[in-house]
C-alpha cells in the first residue's frame, strides 16, 4: 500500500480567483481503503480570520479550487496507513473514498469535517494537517527525522515569536529530505 502528498504552488495566480496561498494535501492507499486528506478554510474563515471550522476536500474539489497540484512526491510505501486512516477518521466523518458508487463531484465541505476540527491559518492548516498525518504514519526513527526537520527548518514571524507555521512548500521540501 502507498502514500503520496500534493502540492500546490505558494502565491500563484488563479484566473478568477487571485493568488493562492499553496495548498498540499495526502493520498493514503491502505488495505482497509483508500482516503484523501486535504483541510481548507471554511469560507466564513475567509472572511472573518483567524480560525472556525475547516472544510474537507477531494482530489477533484483541490483541483477545481487550486488547478493541477505543482508537485507529487514519489510513492512512500514505509507509513502504516491503517493508524492515518484512523486518525484521519477522527477528523473527516466516512473518509473512505467509495470507487463502486462514484460520484462526479465528491462531496466535500465543512458538514464531513467532525465537530472540533478547527482551521487555523497558524495551527491547523492543510500543510501542518499532512505533517500531522505523516507523524501517525511513520515509525519512531522516521518522527525523529520529521521532527529535526521541522525544528530546523520552521520559521518566525517578523515580531521574533517563534510560530508552528508550516508551509505548502515546507511539506515538499520535508518529504523529500525524510522519504
């Protein structure tokens, strides 16, 4: 079974829709199901600012909202994708992608994110919510290799606090360091 991660590009224009902030998001293929972990702002978020409940997303709603991710990783086949389609469970209510009743669109919003999943532009976003999601997966040598890269490579903001910030970029650059 396999995992790969999805990026989109930082600051790239959108016909329509002006410029991104990057989006990067996790296609998990275990021998339970197949899931897609991708966490947006809910558009009252966008709206009003710091946090309020996220919205889940599909392949094809990523794709409808960002254009054709910039960056795939190669296949990572040494996550244990059962325990992240458990935790991923906890967050998206029935994240099982159901390929014998396809649906054009899947359906996506804030209705399949659970009670409690918050989105914040700092804490719990799409990027850290994959860097999260690759910790459940990997085993303790493989957390410590995420957590030094994360250690050596999160930035601050220009106040000098020290922020959990990561990145869609962040992501890219971690998953080819680590895997």
């Amino acid at each position: 079974m396999a995992v790969t991660i999805f990026v989109w590009d930082m600051f790239k224009y959108q016909p329509g829709e002006g410029i991104g902030v990057g989006h990067a998001s996790m296609f998990v293929h275990g021998e339970k199901g197949t899931i897609y972990i991708s966490f947006w702002p809910s558009a009252h978020t966008l709206k009003a600012g710091w946090s309020s409940p996220g919205v889940v997303h599909f392949m094809n709603g990523d794709k409808k909202a960002d254009g054709q991710p910039s960056w795939a990783s190669k296949t990572i086949s040494t996550l244990d994708e059962g325990a992240i389609i458990a935790w991923w469970s906890k967050i998206q209510s029935n994240p099982l992608i159901d390929y014998v009743n396809k649906k054009p669109i899947q359906v996506s919003g804030a209705a399949h994110a659970s009670p409690g999943a918050m989105y914040s532009i700092l804490l719990n976003q799409c990027a850290i919510t994959v860097v999260r999601a690759l910790m459940v997966g990997a085993d303790k040598d493989t957390r410590v290799k995420i957590m030094k890269w994360l250690q050596a490579n999160m930035g601050s903001t220009p106040l000098l606090i020290h922020v959990p910030t990561v990145t869609p970029q962040d992501v890219r650059e971690l998953v080819e360091a680590v895997f």
